[in-house]
C-alpha cells in the first residue's frame, strides 16, 4: 500500500486538527503554530477554513479554536458504521455487570489503542466519557493485548520510540517489552501492573471477527489490590467467552 502523501497541505491542515486533545481541546494560533512549527499566517488562513466550513470554532471568551459539533457528527456517523458497535456494547455492559469492576473496547489507533466503549458497574459513580480516548499500546493490557497481534515489523518500528515512563512499573527496555509480547500471543492475554497508572490493575484480551482479524480488545480494570491471581483468572476466562461471542456475531 502507498503511504506516501500526495497533498501535503491536506496533511498540514489535518495535522492542526489532530492537535486538539482532551488535556488541550482549545488553542490559540500562536500555540498551533508552535505544536507544528509552522508560521502564523499560514496556521491562521488553514484555522480560518475550517472555522467558515464548521469544523472549527472560536471561543468569544478565550479567543482560542475548538473542535465543533460537526466533528462529533462525523465521529457519530463513523460509530455508527462500525456493524459491531451494538453488540460491543451489550458485551461490556454485562461484563461490568458480572465482574463489578469496569471494562472497556478499544480499537487500533496509529501507536495507540483508542476507547470506544465502557461498561460501568453500579457501584461506579463517577462515569467518565472514554469514546476517542486514547493510551499507549505498550504499557496497557488493552493495548498490549492488541499489539501482541500486529505484525512484528509494526512492533519493532513501535519499539524503536523513546517509551514514556508513566510509573515505576512502566517497562521502557524494548526487548523486554518485546518477549512479554511474545507471551501475551502465547497465552492469549494480556496484564497491566501499574504500568500505566499507580494502584491500578488490569487484564486484557484481542478480540478477533470470524475471518480471524483483529478488530480490538477487551479488557477490565480496578484496584490493585482487589486484582489477585485468582480474580485475574476468572477474568481471563469471562473476557476470551466475551470476544469469542463477539467474533461469533459480527
């Protein structure tokens, strides 16, 4: 496949919206220009664009551009596309349900495993919006357990980046990295001691469609401590049941 960009000013112009984030869901041009290297007049002519054809807005108090809702139309039509959406759905909602801890569906994303779905259980008050999320694959049982699957050329490219230390735990040596993932495809799962968050704990496993594709994972996550051998086991056991429902239906 040609990877090879053929209209760099689209790629310019795309680039300044990848810039928005959660942490930063408003900036200015001179921030934009900066994030990118690129000059004023050029970020603001792009940032004035998309502001006339709605893709952007401007904040009166702020003076600073945020993503519109036309993005979130397009993000909702996207989702909807998605012939898997529904029964993800279902599946994490019950999971959440048996376990009492909260579980989520993440896809592929570039280096990253993007959130698209979360069960909550009840005793979960405080729900946060995880769709579009993202975190890295190589220290989250979620992303770990799709890495493990991608090809090896992806996950050495992927290896050779400077790897963030988020905690203690987080493993940053790439070989070490790279026979963890080997195991994880042995096994067929994946675990996050403290890797990516402190006092937090999870287990993840792929999930595949019929043809044997990898479409994402499923994992669940909570309290160190209430994550023993045993407990992780039994999640084990729900969550292969879970992706192998999954694969079944889509």
């Amino acid at each position: 496949m040609d990877t090879e960009v053929k209209v760099k000013s689209l790629k310019k112009a795309l680039d300044i919206l990848d810039c928005f984030t959660l942490d930063k869901p408003e900036l200015g041009i001179t921030e934009l220009s900066s994030l990118l290297s690129l000059n004023k007049s050029n970020v603001h002519n792009i940032v004035s664009t998309f502001e006339i054809c709605g893709y952007l807005e401007q904040n009166p108090e702020s003076g600073k551009y945020r993503l519109s809702l036309k993005i979130l139309q397009l993000a909702h039509i996207a989702s909807r596309n998605m012939s898997f959406q529904s029964i993800v759905h279902k599946a994490v909602k019950e999971l959440a349900e048996e376990f009492d801890e909260i579980v989520y569906f993440g896809i592929p994303d570039g280096d990253n495993v993007m959130y698209m779905d979360a069960g909550f259980p009840d005793t979960v008050y405080n729900v946060r919006w995880v769709q579009g999320m993202t975190a890295p694959l190589v220290c989250t049982s979620i992303g770990k357990a799709i890495l493990a699957y991608m090809p090896d050329a992806f996950i050495r490219r992927i290896l050779q980046n400077p790897l963030e230390k988020f905690t203690e735990y987080t493993i940053t040596d790439p070989e070490k990295i790279y026979e963890q993932l080997k195991s994880i495809k042995k096994l067929g799962y994946s675990e996050d001691h403290m890797e990516h968050e402190y006092g937090i704990q999870c287990v993840g496993v792929p999930v595949f469609n019929i043809n044997g594709k990898l479409i994402g994972a499923l994992s669940t996550t909570g309290p160190s401590l209430r994550f023993t051998d045993e407990k992780m086991q039994e999640f084990v056991a729900a969550l292969r049941k879970k992706a192998a429902e999954i694969r079944d239906r889509i």
